[in-house]
C-alpha cells in the first residue's frame, strides 16, 4: 500500500479529471501525459537511485525523488521503510502507465503568467485609501507586485488580467500601460481585452490616480508611484506574453465564512425581504478560483475572486503592506515554492508558521552551542560601504537572477463585490468603553472618531492581516488541490466606455410599462466624510445622514454651489461635494467610465471601476447571467461562472442597489452618480451580454481624458542626505548585544543610518536581508522586506533633517534552523549635487536556537 492517511490506512482515489502527474510523451495520441494513481498505503523508502525514466524538460527521476513528487501531489504523508516487493509492483505499474496512451488533456488554450514589482516609495508619500493626511509611507512591511495572466485561443482571442497590489486602478495608469503595449505588439493587447485590478490596500503609496478628488491627500500627482505601476504591470505582461505555452485552465469554488462581514447591516437589510431570503449570509462568501496548468511543467499558478477589504491595516499604518490579499498571495506563492514538500501547510498554521521555502534548502548546522556563539562572535558589525545598484536585486531571497529555468508560480487574490465587506470581523466596539458601536451610525455617543472595526488579531493590526490572509489562503490551497472543471470554449471579451454623468435608463414600472431615469454628474454625500468602521472621518460627519447641514454646506459652497437639477438627480443625497461639475484645475472625478467582460470558457469575469456592495454585486451576476444562459445559440448553460473584478480599469468609488442609496451610509453616499447607478450598470452590462453572445461588436463610446500633462504635484524632492562626520551610510547605529543569542519567537531589532528611501524604490530588490552563515564564512539570504517576518522601518529626527535611519525589525519564525545570522540594510544616498550611490551595511552576528 502507497498513501496513507494520518488516522487510519486506506486507499485514496485523488479527485478526477485533473491531471495529477504530468509527464509530456512522444506518444501521437496525446501531446501531454497525466495518471491518477488510486493506491494504497504504507510506503518504504529507499535511498538507493531508481530511474524511472524520462519526461521532456525534466532529469532522470529518481526513486525517491518520484516519492517527493507524489508526496507533494497527493498531499499526504508518507512513511520511509525498506523497499517491498509489493512497493516495487506499484512502480513497475507506474512505469508502465508512464510510457502508455496515458488519458488525454484538452489543452485548448494558451497560457502565460507574469509577475513583477510595484513597491512605490516607502517615505514621504500619502497611503491611498484612508485619505487620512498623516497616513505617509515610512517603510516596508512586505512588497507590492502585478500579477498578470494571459489566456489565448492558439489562432483566435486573448485577454489578459492584471491583479495589482494597490488601493485602485487608475484610468491614466490603464491608459499608459495600454499605450505602451500598441508600441510594443501592435493591436493584440487593447484596451479591450486587458483589464487592470486593484486589490483595495489600503497601505500602499498615492498619487497616481489623475482626478482631483483622489490625489489631494498626496499632494497631488507622485511621479514615483506613477511609474513603478505603469512598469510593473508593463513588465507582468511582457512576462506573460514571452511565457505563452499549451495548457488548460480549471474553475472551483468554495465558501470562507469568517473573512469578511458587512459593515453596513442596516443599509443592507433596507433591501427586499423577499430578495434576501435567498441568501445565507449578508455578504458574499464565495471564493472562485483558476487553477493554470502548463502542458509540460504542471501547475504554473492560480487566480481568484473573493470579496473582503484591505482594511486590515489600520488608518494609522505607515509600513506598505499588501494587506490580507497580498499576504495571502505571499503565502501561496512560498507554499507552492517550498522545495516539494506542501503537505505541512494544508494544515492549521500557528501564528510563527508562515510558508518558507528557503530555510529548508540550508543544513542544520552541526556544531554545539558554545561553537556557534564563538562563530557568530567573530563577525562584527563593519562599516557601510558602497555597492552596485544591482546588489539588493542579486542577494533577494526571491531574485529571478536565481531561479531555475522554469515557470515561476504566480498566484493572485483579486478584488471581488467587497464595497460593504470588512475584514475586521469581530464588530465594530466604541474606543472609549469598549461597547458595541450605534447599529444605524456607527457612532460611539454621537461621535463616528471613535467607533473602529476590530480584526480577529485584535489589537495588532499585523496579526489581522496575517490571519485574514491565511484564510483565504487556506482555501485557495484546499481549491487549487481539488480543482476539476475544466474550461472549454471561446476566449472572447467585449468593452464599451460610457458617460454616467448623464446616462439614460430604462426601469420597468409597477403595473406594466416603463420609465427612463438618468444617471447623474458625480457627487459625494455628507457621510461620505464619516468613513466607516475600517476608518473613520472627523468632525461631526456621521454615517446615515440624508440631511446635511448649515456650516458644511456653507463650506462646499466655497467650492461649487451644486445646481438644483443636480440636488434633485442626487436626491436623497445631501451634496458635499460636486465634484462632477467641479473642473479647476482639472476634473475632480471622473464621468467616463469603462466597462468590460471577459470571457474564459464558461468563464465570465465582469470588470467593473468601483466597489459594489454585496447585494449589488448580487443583482448584476443574475442579470447577465439570465442575458447568457437564455441565448439562442446555448452557449451558456446553469454552470457558468460570473465573477466581478471590482476596482478595475479606473475608479469611482462605489454602487449601492437602490434601497442602500436611501440609507446613505458611507457606500450610499459615495455612490457618486445617483440612486439609479447601479440600474444603469445593469442596464449595459447585459447589452455587452448579449453582443457576447450573438458574436456582435459594441460601440467603443467616448474615449476617457488623458490629465497627465495637467496634474500639478507639491510633494517636495529629496534634497539631500547626510550622517554625521565620521559615520557612513550603512552604518550601524544600534546593534545586536555582543555574543547574542535569540529565540525562535523572539524578535532581533537593528538600526542603521541610512537615506531617503525614494532616492531608489529597489524594483525587484530589498531594502532589508536577514542571512544565515553557511559554512565559515559565506552568508546565505534566508529572509527580505518580502517577507512577512521582517520589517523595514524608515524614520527621520524630523520632517527638514538630512539625517534619517533605517530600523530593520525580524520576528523569528519557529521554522527558522539553528544557525548564525545576520541583519543586512541596502540603501541609496542622494548628494548635494544630485548623485546617487548606493550603499549596504550589516550586524554584527547572533545566534538563534
């Protein structure tokens, strides 16, 4: 018997039809080979070499390295004994499968993967998302990056889904990037077959976004910000497209109940009884995930869709952080990663027990204590010294200069319907008594400052965000292993820009008939200004205001008096802020926007540029799936899958139903286009339906503007860094305690001076290394800013001073081996006269047991 259960022996049958092991043959009757073994129990091992033939692209397979690869298919533990005559058969039957027919795999698609990094500057800059002024990035909680897919018909369509680690996308990024892929490969990526994501951090850089309203906090437009997205989403896609192959695409889906709950109970139960009697739950729960699966190399990676915030780090954050989603991506990514062996992280992870896949590669070391603590005492800290820029790309743990000639596992979590989703799923409590907050205002005696969402980490926020992501991480693993539909079909899409400001609907009428209605210029109601419970705003703004008052009104009128035809589109929103009408210097929001369907099979990914609520998103999916399975051509059938990419393309904020609207908490109030927007999003989502499925084009509708010549930016430049005399950059500035010894648990804690962090934002590199001694003398990277782990802190004396220092914090992991280490900083430094050199520093050595 093969494979065997922790509790009890038994045979295993592995789901069917996913190809399990994957071998391509020179057989003509498949170009890919896979078998599903259905075997039992209790397998020996031994380390004598077995050759069990060839696969194209990959060595000679040794016998216990067929039992790694089986270990990591099947995902069960395996047992190491002496070989039996029994095992023996099992591989002979192997062997004999191996070099037969096989079972065939459709593989009717094109598939590439690609992956860079977006980490924008980690100081001075405004976080996009709370719009809170003293939110400003001062360091790296771990890195942002694009993750992009491309799924093609080998002589027909493609699209391509870009998921990004940011707060949004934005229509001038969308616009640069497709502009430079019609330099670069003509019309075969438009923007009519690209669509470009953004997850909701809410802990990453602003000032990329082009319209007034959304770059204000940042003091205007950030160039840095701008282009490390414009290049990262640049270079996924390139990455992407050079890595096209056959391969096969699977669907699955499945249910987290304890990653997200509705921050707005009230507004949602304004919706019909009768409509939400068809639902479970207040929000969405479902996660729908896509397996790719190259012909040769096997799995290459794995996107989904689940509706929940990146509001786990709180509005006070300064670290960039991916948040839940990003974190989630991390811990797949390392899981798929980790040297062969996943078994382990199907299972529960404590606290400490984050996916590595690097430590396992280094031998534990041998020597005894006392010989490690002379080891590590013999490496002092040295002084900074200059390096190439190259330096902190080369020596990451993750660096490209060091990967094999393969695939590189690629794994999203995208945005879904998360506009009324928070993460923090233990309520909302009162900061000063500890209560429950007001169920209708989310006020804590009259006042919204101090009602806070808490996560399940409470109160660190890091914890939060590590267990929000493991959740979905843990069901994206439990899917991705079990994933069997296949897609089969066309690859297609259809897209069309539409002008909301004055968009005309039509409703059907109680009793029969119809009336048209219109959409509105943008505008944001007075709770806008409260926030949410994620985070909220200031002053006397509360959440379910439908009434507005004097002062404020007062105050907005400085700005734009809204005309009365625009209060009474909006009503019963009360208008803080026109920013539809408002034009100086340049728009203020947005009025064209982009609307997009993609399709992968049975496939159906709805792009939409904001935040729908539950029950939104709800409405839209069973719109447009009724227009696709009631086609005369059956394309579609009650399987189909219909997904909403939320934040995508472009943003405006967010889309109530109708009955949220009147509530007007914050996601009613930030509704910018009126009470009929999500009708109208309805309303021409199914037209692009339909045109989907009668095969007819759509008009493309009126082009966005492009505002890159007109964004003013006051974010001052880095003028100069300095240490004092006599110190380097790099130099340490608080050490480890000389001869040092740490726990696995514990937490090493250096600082170095250091210089401004945008002088270089480290694009594919780390501004913070934790390295293992392997050996006498050469340092191994085991940890970066890329992980969950190490922190990178920036700070400076004070907002003028020259002098600044870099505070590099590591939780050790419990998976960490016994061994020296060491803390490595790299950094670039900006003279008087405008030069950049670049530097690195490192501890002194310390031992952890």
């Amino acid at each position: 018997m093969l494979f065997a259960s922790p509790q009890q022996n038994r045979t295993f049958i592995p789901p069917f039809p996913p190809p399990y092991l994957y071998c391509t043959t020179t057989s003509p009757f498949s170009s890919t080979f896979y078998t599903s073994l259905s075997l039992s129990l209790s397998l020996s091992l031994s380390l004598s070499p077995l050759s069990t033939g060839k696969c194209k692209g990959s060595p000679d397979l040794h016998y216990f390295q067929l039992l790694d690869l089986m270990k990591s298919v099947f995902h069960f533990p395996v047992k190491f004994q002496r070989p039996s005559a029994g095992l023996l058969l099992w591989i002979a039957l192997l062997l004999l499968l191996q070099n037969g027919k096989g079972v065939l795999s459709d593989s009717n698609y094109l598939i590439g993967l690609g992956s860079c990094d977006i980490t924008g500057p980690a100081a001075d800059v405004n976080m996009m998302g709370y719009a809170n002024t003293e939110q400003i990035a001062s360091g790296v909680h771990f890195r942002l990056r694009a993750r992009a897919f491309i799924t093609a018909e080998p002589n027909g369509n493609r699209v391509v889904f870009v998921n990004l680690d940011a707060c949004m996308a934005s229509q001038l990024v969308t616009i640069k990037v497709i502009e430079r892929l019609k330099a670069r490969y003509g019309d075969l990526y438009t923007e009519k077959n690209v669509a470009i994501s953004g997850i909701h951090t809410h802990a990453g850089p602003g000032g990329y976004l082009q319209y007034v309203v959304y770059i204000v906090t940042s003091l205007g437009f950030v160039r840095e910000s701008f282009d490390v997205i414009v290049n990262g989403i640049e270079k996924s896609i390139i990455r992407a497209h050079e890595s096209l192959r056959p391969g096969s695409v699977f669907v699955n889906k499945g249910e987290i109940v304890n990653a997200g709950v509705n921050r707005s109970p009230s507004a949602y139960l304004n919706n019909p009884a009768a409509e939400r009697s068809k639902y479970k739950y207040d929000g969405d729960k479902e996660m729908t995930l896509l397996k790719f699966i190259d012909n040769e190399w096997g799995p290459v990676g794995s996107f989904n869709w689940f509706a929940t915030h990146g509001t786990s780090m709180s509005r006070t954050n300064g670290l960039i952080s991916g948040d839940n989603k990003g974190a989630a991506a991390r811990f797949m990514e390392d899981w798929f990663d980790e040297d062969g062996d996943r078994t382990k992280h199907l299972e529960k992870f404590e606290a400490s027990e984050i996916p590595r896949r690097v430590s396992n590669i280094i031998p534990v070391a041998r020597e005894t204590h006392h010989e490690l603590l002379e080891l590590a005492a013999s490496f002092r800290s040295p002084s900074g010294k200059l390096a190439t820029n190259i330096l902190s790309v080369a020596n990451r743990v993750r660096s490209a200069l060091r990967q094999v000639n393969k695939p590189r596992f690629v794994s999203a979590f995208c945005q879904s319907n998360c506009g009324d989703v928070s993460p923090n799923v233990l309520g909302a409590f009162c900061t000063d008594t500890g209560l429950p907050c007001d169920f209708n205002q989310s006020t804590c005696g009259g006042k919204n400052e101090l009602c806070y969402g808490r996560g399940p980490g409470y109160p660190d926020e890091f914890e939060s965000t590590r267990i929000i992501g493991d959740r979905q991480f843990q069901k994206a693993v439990d899917l991705f292993s079990r994933a069997s539909e296949q897609l089969k079909g066309k690859v297609d899409y259809r897209h069309a820009y539409l002008n909301f400001s004055n968009l005309e609907v039509t409703l059907p009428k109680q009793g029969g008939g119809s009336e048209v209605v219109k959409t509105c210029p943008a505008a944001m109601g007075f709770a806008f200004a409260a926030g949410t419970t994620d985070g909220p705003g200031a002053f006397d703004f509360k959440q379910g205001d439908d009434k507005g008052n004097a002062f404020w009104r007062l105050v907005r009128n400085l700005l734009k008096t809204p005309s009365e035809e625009q209060v009474n589109c909006q009503h019963p929103k009360p208008i803080l802020l026109d920013t539809g009408e408002m034009k100086q210097p340049y728009d203020w929001a947005p009025s064209i926007l982009p609307i997009q369907m993609i399709r992968i099979g049975q496939l159906v990914i709805l792009s939409v540029p904001g935040e729908f609520t539950t029950m939104a998103g709800r409405r839209l999916r069973d719109a447009v799936k009724t227009v696709l399975t009631s086609g005369g051509n059956k394309e579609f059938n009650s399987n189909v899958h219909i997904v909403i990419a939320g934040l995508t393309n472009t943003y405006s904020q967010y889309v109530t139903t109708f009955e949220e609207y009147k509530i007007q908490r914050y996601e009613g109030a930030s509704t910018l286009y009126g009470p009929h927007t999500l009708s109208a999003y309805i309303q021409e989502f199914k037209k692009l339906a339909q045109a989907l499925v009668n095969g007819k084009p759509v008009e493309s509708g009126p082009q966005p503007p492009d505002l890159l010549d007109k964004q003013i930016s006051l974010l001052t430049p880095v003028v100069v860094d300095a240490t004092p005399i006599g110190v380097n950059f790099g130099d340490v500035s608080s050490d480890v305690p000389k001869n040092s010894t740490f726990k696995r648990g514990g937490m090493v804690t250096v600082t170095f001076w250091s210089a401004c962090p945008r002088n270089d934002l480290m694009t594919e590199g780390t501004f913070a290394l934790v390295e293992k001694l392997h050996g006498k003398d050469s340092w191994d990277p085991v940890y970066d800013d890329d992980d969950f782990c190490l922190r990178f802190k920036w700070s400076r004396p004070s907002k003028l001073s020259a002098r600044s220092h870099a505070t590099i914090e590591w939780r050790i992991p419990e998976s960490a081996a016994t061994g020296v280490y060491r803390i490595r900083h790299f950094g670039a430094s900006k003279s008087l006269f405008g030069s950049i050199r670049h530097f690195t520093g490192s501890s002194s050595a310390f031992l952890v047991t």
